[in-house]
C-alpha cells in the first residue's frame, strides 16, 4: 500500500462507513414499516369485523320488527272482523265470549306494540353506534394512508442515498490500483470497516482508543512508510 494513497482510502472508509449506517437504517425502518402495516391492518380488520356484527344485529332486529308489526297488523284486522260480529250477536252468552276474545286480542296487540318500541329503541342506539364505527374506520384508514406514504417516501430516500454513495464508492475505487484496494477491503473486513485509524488527541488511536508509544508517533510523524498501531493493527493516518 503506497502512502499517498491513504487520503482517498480514508475517504473510501468514511463513505463505507456511512453507507453500513444506510443500509442498517433502511433494514430498521423497512422492519418498523412492516410492524406498523401488520398492527394497523389486524386493528381495521377487528374494527371492520365489529362493524359487520352491528350490521347483522341491524338486520336482525329490522326482521323482528317488520315480523311483529306483520302480527299486529293481522290481530287488527281479526279485531275488526270481531268488532262487527258482534254487532249482529244477539245470544248474551256468545257476545260475552265474544268480548273476552276481544279483549285477549287487544292484549296482544298492545304487548306486541311494546316489544316493537323496545326493538325501535334498540335500533336507534345500534344505528348510533353504526355511524360513529364507521366514521371512525374510516379517520383511521386515512391516517393509516398516510403514515404509509410517509414511510414510503422515508424508504425511498434511504434507497437513492444508498444507491448515491455506493456510486461514490466505486468512482472513488478506480483511483486506487487494485492490489491495494484489495489489501485495503481485506483489513477492512478484519477490523469492523475501519482499516485507516486517525491520530487523535495527537497520541490516541481512534480504532482502539490506546495511547501510541512515542516511537511510533515519530516514525508516523516523518511521513515514509505505513505504520500500524501496535495495538488494534490498523493502519495509522495523522492529519499534517
Ligand atoms: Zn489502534
């Protein structure tokens, strides 16, 4: 490795370093998408599946209505037929009988009209309740629109800055001759994508955060060859 290379290889590794830090936030919110899609979806389905059994309780409690007031509207209609039977009812006996059926049947049709007040009762709340459920499913599958749009767009730019950088990359490779850039790649992959350690504090290696014996610095200080830090074995750069 020559050591005029080292600023362009420095560079590469700064941009392989952000380009790791890309690929793991994509990976990290492509995954906290995924979450928020399933969660969101089992919730409207749960809410779309309330709304169903409102609907069926609807339709059932329509049926008993228009069922009782089908009755009542036959109980009339024999009321009516008594009503003028018993015009022509001379017999005292027969006309008390009469009445009573009357009476029996005006008891009918009065329970009869209770229980369709109760069902109308009961309509008018689960109507009520039918409106606000759906109203209220239909706020949050376009806030669920949304957020997904927002994850969309946030993925999206995370996927072109990838894209950005490894082109960065690979112009920045052709500068490099080959052997070198393997040897560089392949220190890379040993010490966690950081083969160049900058001097810090003017005695620190960056990589493994150890002071540098003095002999190392001056030999790092002249500026003729590669030197390694002792320690972590990475290549050490010092800003002149
Ligand atoms: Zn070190």
């Amino acid at each position: 490795m020559k050591k005029e290379n080292i600023p362009k290889l420095l560079n590469i590794q700064d941009l392989v370093i952000n380009l790791k830090e890309k690929e793991k936030a994509f990976i990290d919110k492509k995954q906290e998408y995924e979450k928020f899609k399933k969660e969101k979806l089992e919730l409207i389905n749960l809410k779309e599946e309330e709304i169903r059994v409102l609907e069926k309780d609807i339709k059932n409690l329509k049926d008993n209505q228009r069922e009782r007031e089908d009755k009542v509207s036959s109980l009339k209609d024999k009321y009516q037929d008594e009503e003028k039977k018993a015009l022509t009812i001379k017999n005292p006996k027969e006309a008390l009988h009469l009445e009573k059926e009357m009476e029996n049947l005006k008891g009918q049709i009065r329970r009869l009209e209770d229980e369709i007040l109760d069902i109308l009762l009961e309509l008018e709340e689960k109507n009520k309740f039918y409106s606000e459920y759906k109203k209220e499913l239909s706020k949050f599958k376009e806030e669920f629109s949304l957020e997904i749009e927002k994850y969309e767009k946030e993925l999206k730019e995370l996927r072109e800055e990838i894209e950005l950088i490894s082109l960065e990359i690979e112009k920045n490779k052709k500068e490099i001759p080959m052997e070198e850039f393997l040897e560089f790649e392949n220190l890379m992959r040993q010490k966690s994508n950081r083969a160049i350690s900058k001097v810090i504090n003017k005695e620190v290696c960056e990589g493994c955060k150890l002071s540098l014996p003095k002999v190392i610095l001056d030999r790092l200080k002249k500026k003729e060859e590669i030197v390694y830090c002792p320690n972590c074995g990475r290549i050490l750069w010092i800003e002149s």
